[in-house]
C-alpha cells in the first residue's frame, strides 16, 4: 500500500481544525506581526473560524488573523505531521522590547 503524501496548504486555504505550521513565508511587518502572534515554524495552530478576520487559537489564546496575513502561513493537518519536532513554548512573558 503506498503512502500519499498530500501537500501542505496556506492557513487560509484549510477547513477548521488543528494544524502545525510548516513554513511562515512573510518578510517586513508582517513577519514580526506573526511572529508576536505566536505563529512560527512547528507551533501548534488550531483554526477556529473562517472569515475575514480569521479565529485562530495559538497555545491558550483566540486571536483574529486576516485573510491576507493566513495566507503566508503554510500548515500541515496534525495528522499529516506525526514527524514535526514539538511545539516550542512561549515564555510567560514577553520583554518590552517584543512590543
């Protein structure tokens, strides 16, 4: 039986569910944005809602993503990333310099 390996999708593009972020493809502003957010390489992402903004729940918090941003953000199905290295954690809290 052969494996098929399907293709990782934009945030953007993927009904509600748990995702792991593969690859986050934003440069500038959007990028520290994302980053602030939480959303980097091998974080644990659930997409709550669709729409424009998009809910998204990044560790314990509920944030709206828009549409635009999402798109940048390319994820795998938790399932599909059983080889993902772990989740790294955020640090209780964050230096003033982050903001």
């Amino acid at each position: 039986m052969a494996i098929v390996q399907v293709p990782a999708s934009s945030l953007a593009d993927v009904p509600p569910g748990p995702y792991v972020c593969q690859q986050v493809h934003a440069e500038g502003q959007d990028a520290v944005r994302l980053k602030r957010l939480g959303v980097c390489q091998g974080r644990m992402i659930e997409l709550v809602g669709r729409g424009d903004p998009m809910i998204v729940k990044i560790g314990a918090s509920r944030v709206g993503l828009s549409r635009q941003l999402a798109k940048l953000v390319v994820v795998d199905s938790v399932s599909d990333s059983k080889s993902s290295p772990p989740s790294p954690s955020l640090p209780e809290t964050l230096p003033a310099s982050a903001f």
